[in-house]
C-alpha cells in the first residue's frame, strides 16, 4: 500500500471507518459516566465517588492527585468522596479523561512507543500551559483549559492504531513523524465529532494548528491551547516553530507580546511545574 499524500491517507481512513475496519477511540463506559454526572450540575462528591470507585486504578489516582502539593490541605485524602471535594467536579473530569487516554493506546513496537511517549508528554506540557494562560483570559475556566490542552493532538491515537499495519510508515520513524503533525487535526475533529464533549472544546483538535484562528474578540479555548502550544515548541526543530507569532490573533486575545516567554512571567513557571506534576 502506497501513499502519495496526506491525502490519501486521510481517504484510507475514511474508508476504513466506513467499513468498520477502524473504530475511532472511545472514552471507557467510567470516563463517559463521570463525563456526564460533571456536566449535570446537581451533581454531589458521593455522585462521582460512586462511578470512580468502580475502577481501582482511576480511585487510587485521584487520591494521590488530592494529596499532591497542588491540592495538598492540612488533612491527608484517604478516600475517593474526599478527594472529589477537594478536587472539584471539573478537575476530577479532567484527570479521568487524562488517565483513560493513557490506556487508550498499548504499542506494538518500539517506535511507536516513542512517538506515543513524545505525543503524550507534549499533551501534558501543552495542558499545563494552558492551565497557566487561563490568568491572561479570566472568563475561561483553568480545568477546562487543561482538558483542552490534553485532547489537542487526540487525532494522533487513530494513526498508531492504523500505521502497525503500514510498513511504509510504521518503519520509518521520519515518515510517520511527517504523517502524525500532517494528518492528525482532520482525524482529531472526527473524534472530537463523537465524544460527548463541550461544544467550546471540539474546535480545539482541529483549528490549534490554523494560525488565523479568530472567532471573535473573546480568546476561547483554540486561542490558548494555540499559544500554549507554540510555547512549547518554541527553540525546537518543530515546523510550526516558525510560525510568525505577530500575525497570529491568539497572542493578542490574551493580551500577550508575541516574543513573551511564559516561564519567564512571575508565578507562571510554578503553575506550569505543579500542573504538570498532577498528569505525569
């Protein structure tokens, strides 16, 4: 099988979806309930703690997560109840989404394990930022910044699952890298097309790499994943590193000169450091 451009690929995809040869990632039936008790707004600690403490490894998370310098009180967590009313429902959606997407993907070979280990930790660096930037834009909430952040290169999960059965890409480390950055905004909407999540969200899988995003005067949630994102590239060999960051709207939004250096803003870095440490 041979492919000529992305393209193509994308068509392969297509056609592999129509004949349910490839199923898009799903979030697991625990991630989908708490999903959905967070976005009910009667729902209560004890609501959440019953579906978490179903999953043992999810429940034993959280609590090590409530107990981290982050959300450290002067009392220890020792149970899930507690560590949902120390959290908040919204965080504790968030890190369940972050842990299931975790396990979404087991790879089969070594380089595809390291493709995956580099997605994953710029998904958490990329999260965190977006955490820290919420400061610059007070009417978005911090939580769901850093959800935006994890889901934002989602697309690429589908492309390991389908390159094991591609030599051409899953043997060639510079190939797939090229494939992955290309192709994976337009596979991130189809997914973000199926999961239940936010309307303010689902743009994020696939406008974060349109540098002339501008939905309006107000920055949402494209516009600071889309800066946390070129922040985390910037120095790198990265293509997008390149980017012209004076012509993008994202910068301004947030009311941030586009030679800033986020770490450099007093407090930011500890933020970014602490976040960080919650989804490693």
């Amino acid at each position: 099988m041979q492919f000529k451009s992305v393209q193509d690929f994308l068509n392969h995809v297509q056609n592999e979806l129509n004949a349910n040869r490839l199923v898009l990632p799903t979030l697991p039936d625990v991630a989908l309930k708490v999903r959905a008790a967070v976005n009910k707004e009667d729902s209560s600690a004890a609501d959440l703690a019953d579906i978490i403490v179903t999953d043992a490894s999810l429940s034993t998370r959280l609590i090590q997560v409530a107990n981290s310098p982050l959300y450290r009180g002067v009392h220890p967590i020792n149970n899930i109840q507690m560590a949902v009313s120390r959290l908040g429902n919204k965080i504790v959606g968030t890190l369940i989404t972050s842990l299931v997407m975790q396990q979404m993907f087991t790879p089969s070979n070594k380089m595809l394990e390291e493709h995956f280990r580099k997605t994953w930790e710029q998904s958490i660096n990329v999260s965190s930022i977006s955490r820290a930037l919420t400061a610059f834009a007070p009417h978005l909430n911090r939580d769901e910044a850093m959800l935006a952040g994890l889901i934002h290169q989602i697309g690429k999960l589908p492309i390991f699952m389908l390159v094991e059965k591609i030599p051409e890409f899953r043997d060639s480390p510079s190939r797939m890298a090229k494939l992955l950055e290309k192709a994976h905004p337009a596979i991130g909407k189809l997914i973000m097309d199926t999961w239940n999540f936010p309307e303010e969200l689902k743009l994020v899988a696939s406008e974060y790499v349109n540098f002339q995003y501008d939905s309006g005067p107000k920055a949402d949630y494209v516009d600071i994943v889309q800066v946390a994102f070129l922040q985390s590239i910037a120095g790198t060999d990265h293509p997008a590193s390149r980017v012209d960051c004076s012509t993008v709207p994202s910068f301004a939004k947030l009311g941030l000169a586009t030679d800033i250096e986020i770490l450099e803003i007093e407090g930011v870095s500890d933020e970014i450091e602490l976040a960080r440490s919650m989804l490693s």
